[in-house]
C-alpha cells in the first residue's frame, strides 16, 4: 500500500506543476519536455533521461524538467 500511497503523492504533485506529461505503462510517468522525453517511475523514485537513469522523487523530477529546459533557453 505504501507504493501506492507514493503514486498518488507523485501524480498530485506532477499534476500541480504543469508540466505537460502523460502516463507510460503500468506506472510510468513520460513527462515531454522540447529537450526530450524524462520517463518518471514514482513508485521508485526513479527517472531516466537520454538512457540515464536517475533517483529523486516527484518535486527532484519536476526541478531537473525546469533545469534542461532553461538550459535550452540559453
């Protein structure tokens, strides 16, 4: 149940950022972003990003979307 309980904190907490994302199997999150897609697994706190796999929970994720996209501005 604990798993489940992060879930649903991780899909409030992406929800509330808006980022544009949407759901990739069973418990994946792909979170689109111009820079490329970031596949989010909340129940792991994991994410992978140009076949780089990273650890953090939801706000980490939402943080590394903001940073890779700012980077693009530049």
């Amino acid at each position: 149940m604990v798993n489940s309980d992060k879930y649903i904190n991780s899909m409030r907490i992406l929800q509330e950022s808006g980022l544009n994302y949407s759901s990739a199997g069973k418990h994946g999150v792909c979170i689109r972003t111009n820079m490329g897609n970031v596949m989010f697994y909340p129940t792991q706190d994991k994410y992978v990003y140009k076949n780089k796999s990273y650890f953090g929970d939801a706000s980490r994720v939402i943080d590394f979307v903001k940073e890779i996209q700012q980077a693009n501005r530049q």
